[in-house]
C-alpha cells in the first residue's frame, strides 16, 4: 500500500549521517552486509531508528517464540499493515533464516489457512490483537492458549505490535525500495 504522500526527506547514508545516528548505520550494515533501505530513511530520526532496532531486539532475543514463529507474527502484522517493504523483507527472512517453510509464508501473503494448527492459531490471535487494537475476546485468548501458547506470548506479540507499528507506517510515508536481496519474495496488496 502506497502513501499518497511521500516525505522528500533523502535516505540517509553512512557518510552523510550525523554522529548520533552513524554509529547505528555501521553497525547495521556489518549484521547484514549491506544497509537496508528501511534503515536509511528511518535514520531521518535518529530516535525512531534506534528505538525500532531496541524493539526489534528485544522481541526477537526475549520472546518466547521460535524464530518461525516470530516471523509468522511479523509477516501477519506487516501484511494487515499493507507494508510492502515489510512483508516483502520478511517472507525472504523467514524462507532462507528463520527455517519457516515456504507454504507457511505463503499461506500468510495470501491470507490462506496455514496447515500447521499452532500457527495457524499464532497467525489468527495476531491478526485478532491488530484488528481489535489490543481487545480480544474471552474465546480469542482461550484459543489461544488452548493452541499451546501463553498470556506471556500475548504480551510478546504486543511488543511485535509496537515494533512493526514503527517500521510499517514509516515505510508507508517514506516508501522505501525493497532492497534486491529482498526483491525474490516482493509483495502488494
């Protein structure tokens, strides 16, 4: 989904960022051997960068979720975000890093029911917390857990809410290139 407006602030690049966000563009480019787009145009706040990478970090090294299940919580909240870049970005993570197979990703790109019950049940209540904004019923809770997950999990995905809410919107007002190592698993509504 495309923003009508797109902000005319440029990426930001490591040569031209300014000390308080340069050392965060390095190390960003060293973990993935290049520097993603996403990152270079959030550096337009220095803050909303940083506090996207804290997020991102703690949810995915004190969450209880298997990596699988973290990216089917990401790819779920991005793709009910309309976030291009996001699910794009995500569905390549989760295929070549985080071992979810293949027809789980698509399953959740195409909004299709995904064969294994456990995450199907992760890919509904994430979806149930973003549509209610935070206000599931007695039942969705109760399915919830019923599926094996945890009122603890529920918190987690909480936390993936506030991370992706950061990175989605920003992506809609800056509109970022998916990056071409991303660009296999390109996505739209």
């Amino acid at each position: 989904m495309k923003s009508e407006y797109k902000i005319s602030l440029p990426p930001v690049t490591i040569e031209a960022a300014g000390d308080s966000v340069k050392s965060t563009l390095e190390q960003q480019q060293a973990n993935f051997g290049f520097l993603p787009n996403m990152y270079q145009t959030m550096a337009n706040s220095p803050a909303l960068l940083k506090t996207y990478l804290f997020g991102y970090e703690q949810f995915r090294t004190e969450s209880d979720f298997t990596p699988c299940e973290q990216e089917v919580v990401f790819i779920v909240l991005s793709r009910e975000n309309g976030c291009e870049y996001c699910v794009g970005a995500h569905s390549f993570i989760a295929d070549n890093m985080s071992g979810v197979p293949v027809p789980v990703t698509d399953a959740i790109r195409t909004r299709s029911t995904i064969e294994d019950s456990k995450l199907q049940a992760l890919a509904t209540f994430t979806k149930v917390l973003h549509d209610t904004r935070g206000l599931p019923t007695r039942t969705d809770v109760e399915g919830f857990i019923g599926a094996g997950y945890t009122e603890k999990n529920i918190l987690e995905i909480i936390l993936a809410m506030s991370v992706k809410t950061l990175s989605n919107y920003s992506n809609h007002i800056c509109q970022p290139e998916l990056d071409d190592v991303f660009s296999g698993r390109a996505w739209s509504e």
